[in-house]
C-alpha cells in the first residue's frame, strides 16, 4: 500500500500535492 502511495506521488506529485493540501 505504501509503495502504491510512492508510485503515485512519483507519477503526479501535482496531484498528490493538491490532495493533500486541504489536509495540512
């Protein structure tokens, strides 16, 4: 599970970063 998380932050960091925006 942790590795998908990896995957995905490499493959849209963008993406990732705006989802975890709201939670910072």
């Amino acid at each position: 599970m942790f590795v998908e998380i990896i995957r995905a932050l490499t493959a849209n960091t963008n993406c990732i970063t705006a989802f975890f925006e709201p939670f910072r």
